[in-house]
C-alpha cells in the first residue's frame, strides 16, 4: 500500500509540473488575448485567439518531464534546430493532427522528413493576422561556431494581430538583431557555452529594445542580474522557470 501511494504521489507531481508553471497574458492591438505559458528551458506553450502555437516541444527525456498527450492539440509548432533540448519527435506526434502546421529549418527535415522548412529570412502568412518569420541564429564567439553555425538555426518571429514576439533560438547577440524592429516581447537565451552570457544579453536587449524580455534557455545562469542591468532601459525583465 505504501508503494502505491508514493507511486500515485509521484504521477501527480510529474503532471503538476506543467500546472505549476506560470501563465503570461498580453493584449493585442485590437483587444485580443495572447497567453504565453512557460514549460521548461526552450519550450513554451502560446495561445492566441484559439489558435494553439508550440515553440520547441520536448517530453519526458528533459527534467521536468512534460507528458504532451496532456495538452491540447497544437495548430503550429515551431522548431528551431536539431538538438535534442529543441527537437522531440515523440513530442511533436503527441501535439500534432493532421492540420497541424509543422515549422522546421532544413536539419531538422533532414531528421524528421516532415514540416514545412523555414531558412532565415523566409516568411510564412499563416492566417490574415498570423505571421511566421525565421531570422538567424547562430554563435559568433572564437571556438563555439561549431555549437550553433551561422545559416543552420532558426530563431522565430511571431505577429499575432501587430503582437510580434520574438524567440530567437540559441543565439549569441548577433549584427542581425538591429535588423529587428518593433518587437513586444523577446525571448534571449542565456547560457555560455551555448548562447549567450548575461552581458551579451544585455547588449542584444538594448539592440531589440522589446518592451518584455524574457531570458530562457538560461539553466543554472543568474538571470536575475539581468533584470537590474535593464532596469533603466524601461524594458520589464519577466523570470520563468525557463532552465
């Protein structure tokens, strides 16, 4: 009996991992709601309007694991590249139906052979009012080039009724970021070796000057330095769970 209850206890802590995550909501120009849920590290859940929107979906590999036979069926989903902590296949086919339209860069095609491929600089209309955008991503600093190499990776830009969220995949602070205009809100990884430092960060928000930042893809980096490093730049710095 003992063994039984710790099992149970154990099955509703790993379901209450996505319940316990927190929940953004914005508002669109024209009154609209744009939620954003935070999962884990590079996932992330984005519900606008109906239309269900997954960002780098991966299960039960990944701590805290995330079971998305539990989550509703997504519309789009969004890869940014082939590592293992973006790119989930069981994931993916837990989320997906039929209609669900599937975002990829080419090395992921390579490994999955389905969804749509996306290079940097292609854009997608997906409704009258939902618009896909990849732009780069890739490192820049001397002996890191082979983690995320330039052309490869896709960061994203989402406009959702004029809201253009930005998720820019694992990145360092790139000169393609001054290309970037308009955005709402950002999402900018922050762990060296991988992406970025907080100084990079920093220096790529001020660039992108989003109205909210939120740093994610960050594991055991103090993300908290960020927000006082922002505070007069008038950006809100918002910390999830994103580790």
């Amino acid at each position: 009996m003992r063994k039984l209850l710790v099992m149970a206890l154990a099955s509703l802590l790993t379901v209450g991992c996505f319940a316990a995550q927190k929940t953004d909501e914005f508002t669109t120009k024209s009154g609209k709601k744009v939620k954003i849920t935070c999962i884990k590290h590079a996932s992330m859940q984005i519900n606008y309007n109906g239309v269900e929107i997954q960002v780098d979906p991966v299960g039960m590999w990944l701590k805290p694991e995330t079971d998305y036979a539990t989550f509703p069926k997504a519309n789009i989903i969004l890869i940014t590249h082939e590592h293992k902590d973006h790119f989930d296949r069981e994931a993916i086919h837990a989320l997906r139906t039929p209609a669900t339209s599937i975002y990829v860069n080419q090395a992921v095609f390579g490994h999955f052979k389905n969804g749509l491929v996306m290079k940097n600089g292609d854009k997608v209309q997906y409704a009258e009012d939902i618009t896909i955008e990849a732009v780069p991503a890739y490192n820049t600093t001397t002996g890191r080039e082979q983690f995320h190499p330039k052309g490869r990776d896709n960061g994203y830009i989402l406009t959702l009724d004029g809201l253009r969220i930005y998720i820019a995949g694992d990145t360092e602070d790139i000169p393609e970021m001054a290309d970037l205009k308009d955005i709402d809100i950002a999402f900018l990884p922050c762990n060296q070796p991988y992406t970025m430092t907080i100084d990079q960060v920093v220096k790529a928000a001020k660039i992108i000057k989003p109205k909210v930042l939120f740093p994610y893809h960050y594991n055991d980096t103090p993300v908290n330095k960020i927000t006082m490093q922002l505070y007069k730049e008038g950006i809100k710095v918002i910390i999830r769970d994103y580790q």
